[in-house]
C-alpha cells in the first residue's frame, strides 16, 4: 500500500465553499476506495489557490524531498492551485519526488489519460478563478474611487480610519529621516543603522533591515499619489516627502542597480525523465557547457555515453528538440481528421473517472445505510425493551447520515460538467499560444508526450493517447525488429502507454 497525504484548503473570497472536514471526508474515502494510506493531512483556511504563498502547502511541497509519500490528494485541482503556471512548477518539484497530485472529485489518477485530463480541468479551474478575480476587483474599484483603501496592510507612514488611509505621524518620522538621508548620499545599509540606533522599530518591534525599505524608496505614495488597481488619486493630506527630495531618490537607485550579484541563467530541461536514447534506450540527460566563445549551451547526452563512452550517439541541442517534439505534438493534437475523436475520448474519460469516483462511492455507503436501517427495523420487534433504545439511536444516526448523503448526491449531480465545448475550446486555445513560449513547452510536453526516443537520424514520439484496452505502466521497444516505415518497431504487447501516433525526422538528424 502507497502512502498518501491530503491537502485541503478554502478562501477567504468563498467561505461557501466545500469545508475542510467534507474534503477531508472525501479525500479518505478516494483513499480507501482505492488503496492508499494516508499518513498526514496539510491544511490552509481562509487562503487564496491563485498564490502560492501558504504555510501548509509550501511545507508539504518541503517535505516531499524526504520521499514520505507517494501521492498528495485533493478534492479537487483547484484546491491544489488555480494558477497554472503554480500548478506546472509545483507539480514538477514533486514530480521529481516521485510524488503525484490526485484529484478525488475528478477521478485525476496517475493513469496516462488523466495527465490529458487534468490540464483540461486545470485550464477551466484557472478561468473561474480569473472571473471570480475580475468580479472582486470590480468591488475594490468602487470603493478606491470612494477613497478606501483596498491593498490590505496600509504602507509604513499610514494607519487606517474607517477603510481610509491617514498619517500616523510616529512611523511618517521614519519615512522622513530616510528620504533625506539617502537622498543626501548615504547608503541604505547606514540609513537603516541609523534608524536602529535611534531607537525606531518596525511594526513587529524587530529592527530595521536593508530590505524593509527596497519597495518603500519607490512607492509614490508619499509625494501623496494614492495607486490602487491601476487608479491613481493624488491626495496631498498623505504626503510625507517632497516631489525635489524623492526625484533624487529614483536617481540614486538606478545608479545602484545591476551593482549586485551575477544574474545565473538556469536552463530548464522539458525532456527530463521522457527522453531515451535510441541506440541503447539508456535515459538522455540535460547538460551545459561553454564554448571557446563563451557563448553557454544546452544538450542532452545519453547517460552510457557520459558515464563510460559505452555508446556512440551523439549529443541533441536541447532546444532544437524540444521545438521539434512540440511542433509534432501541436500537428497531431490540432490535427482536423482527429480532434473530434480526441474530444470524444476526454469527454469518456471524464464521465467514466467522475461517475467512477464520488459519486458511486456516495452511492453504494447510501445502499448500506438503506440495507441496515431496513435490518434494524425488524430487530425492532423482537429486541428487549432495554435494547430499543440503543437500537433507535441507531437508526437516528443512520437517518441523519441519509440525509447528508443524499443532499451531497444531489449536489454533485448538479454540479456543472465537462462538454463538447468546454474540450474544444481548450484545444482551439492551444493554437492560439506562441509555441516558442517555454511555459507553453512545458505544458504540452508534460500533458501529452509519453516518450521520445532519438537517434542521429530519426525520433519516435510516443503520446498519452487513449485507446481501448487496460492501462499498464510498463514501455519498451525491441531495438532489433526495424520496421520499413519508421525505422522502428512498436510491440503492442510491450507498450502499455496508449501510444497510437509515431513521428519521425528521417534523414535530417538533430545532431550537431
């Protein structure tokens, strides 16, 4: 039995949502229903899926890296994050982890389709969360025009009065003292000094430190220009420093900029842990180097060669063929003669993990309560009279188990599906995107590429594509039966990847 952990969360913007304790619920009995072993429970109340900053989350994203559990599960995909650009980065830490993200309300399982899925649902998630956005910040934008202050915390200088911003004159000496400090030539490292040594504290009560006051130097609002949401509203009541004096500031700190460290450009390897070399089928993995020019470049090397020169294929550039398994991708999915067969087989899938999960399992606790009251009401008639009572409170609390059951079940088969339309307006959407943008990259390749095996002179591009039959998570090719059309032979007894498609380069070779 795999371990597990959940992770659960509701926001502060939607206290109507699902509760902690029913996703809790939900997700162990997605757990039980299917094998797992939860061993902890990561919970944030009251935050925001659209950020990434939650104390519960990060932690359980920390301590993936100790390789505790296997699978996070949630209720549902957006409870892990409606930002997809979050989605994709976290998923891929704990990806590499060996930890998987499950969705118990979405029947998301770590089956090839589900990654297809999962960024279809993803997708809608991150659109609802964008409206929800643009609905509260309508509200915000009537009140910044009403004169409140929306921002949350008021910046240092300011206090709050009925949503409003005002001075707070102890902490405006503060903002005052270090304008013209550093606008009269002295170091931010001693303007802080100074502060402390003169006995001023943050609001916390902790000292002053160099980046408490990075944001602070360029915020306009102490020359009395309130911005909110994109609305300025100049307000000379909240000036604290001089237009002269905070001119000389922004002078200043462009003079500084670019004085820190080197900035280090990290190369992000879309191919890792999908890329095989096709001589010897080892891994291929992603490394840098530096040519005599100085100029930086990517390749990935097949892992034999690198470790003991055992094979002769030569290194890809990491770019080129990543474009390639892209391009490839994009042709077959966007394909005209296949898109309506590949939205019918989500929509399957979809009915098929949603009816499969929840709801059935809903369905068959509400048959056992149903079967047991129906025992518990012929044990009625011939139990003591010193045992009615017990077996009537019984039966109370199987009646209000009913009850919940049955209201949860109406719910969930009220809730909004997944249509025609909802798939190929995601799919059309995809065409859309600049296919050069490295998160696009990213994102195409986790959903919809299985494998990819290369050799100096072809690929063979393996898809999560779906097709009948049982899902197994074993892949392999024989290396020694060459097919005429492609170069390579594809045993469907050995691939259990619901591959349907081969791409190749013949004759053109990626080596360089």
């Amino acid at each position: 039995m795999k371990n597990a952990v959940i992770y659960a969360r509701y926001s502060s913007l939607a206290q109507n949502e699902q509760s902690i304790e029913g996703q809790l619920d939900v997700c162990k009995g997605y757990a039980a229903q299917n094998g797992y072993n939860i061993i902890g429970e990561y919970i944030d109340r009251a935050l925001s899926g659209r950020t990434d900053d939650r104390p519960e989350f990060q932690q359980m994203i920390s301590d993936a890296a100790q390789h505790m559990f296997d699978y996070v599960i949630v209720y549902k995909l957006d409870r892990f994050a409606r930002n997809r650009y979050d989605s994709v980065i976290y998923k891929k830490r704990l990806k590499d982890n060996g930890v998987k993200v499950l969705s118990a309300m979405e029947g998301i399982t770590d089956s090839p389709e589900s990654a297809i899925l999962e960024a279809l649902l993803e997708g809608m998630a991150e659109y609802y969360s964008i409206d929800l956005a643009q609905k509260v910040h309508r509200g915000q934008i009537e009140s910044i025009k009403k004169g409140r202050y929306v921002l949350g915390s008021p910046p240092y200088g300011y206090s709050l009065t009925d949503g409003k911003l005002s001075v707070c004159e102890p902490e405006a000496e503060v903002i005052r003292k270090l304008f013209g400090n550093y606008a009269d030539g002295i170091s931010l490292a001693d303007c802080v000094k100074d502060l402390n040594d003169q006995g001023y504290r943050r609001r916390n009560g902790q000292k002053f430190v160099p980046r408490s006051f990075q944001k602070t130097l360029h915020n306009r609002i102490y020359i009395g220009e309130n911005t909110q949401k994109g609305i300025t509203i100049k307000d000379e009541s909240l000036r604290l420093v001089d237009n002269e004096v905070f001119d000389r500031v922004q002078e200043r700190s462009k003079l500084n900029q670019g004085k820190g460290g080197r900035y280090v450009n990290r190369y992000n390897y879309l191919l890792t842990g999908k890329l095989y070399c096709g001589e010897c089928r080892a891994l291929m993995n992603g490394v840098s180097g530096t040519s005599k020019t100085g100029e930086r470049y990517h390749y990935y090397v097949c892992a034999n060669r690198r470790k003991n020169n055992a094979c002769t294929k030569a290194n890809e550039p990491a770019e080129a063929l990543e474009k390639f398994v892209v391009d490839q991708t994009m042709s077959y999915i966007l394909n005209p003669d296949r898109i309506e067969e590949l939205i019918a087989e989500i929509i399957k899938a979809y009915q098929d993990s949603r009816h499969g999960s929840e709801i059935v399992r809903k369905q068959t606790r509400l048959a056992a309560i149903e079967t047991e009251m129906a025992k518990l009401a012929e044990r009625l008639a011939v139990v003591p009279d010193s045992a009615v009572q017990t077996v009537t409170d019984r039966m109370k609390a199987l009646g209000d188990e009913k009850t919940t059951l049955q209201s949860e079940l109406m719910h969930l088969k009220a809730e909004r599906t997944l249509t025609e339309k909802d798939v190929r307006k995601w799919l059309k959407s995809l065409g859309e995107v600049d296919r050069d943008d490295p998160s696009f990259q990213t994102k195409i390749i986790n959903i919809f590429v299985s494998a990819v095996y290369v050799w100096d002179d072809r690929a063979v591009v393996l898809y999560n594509v779906f097709s009948d039959g049982a899902a197994a998570t074993g892949m392999t090719i024989d290396a020694d039966v060459v097919d005429e059309e492609f170069g390579v032979h594809l045993e469907d007894t050995t691939v259990h990847h619901r591959i349907r498609i081969v791409n190749t380069l013949l004759g053109i070779g990626f080596s360089r």
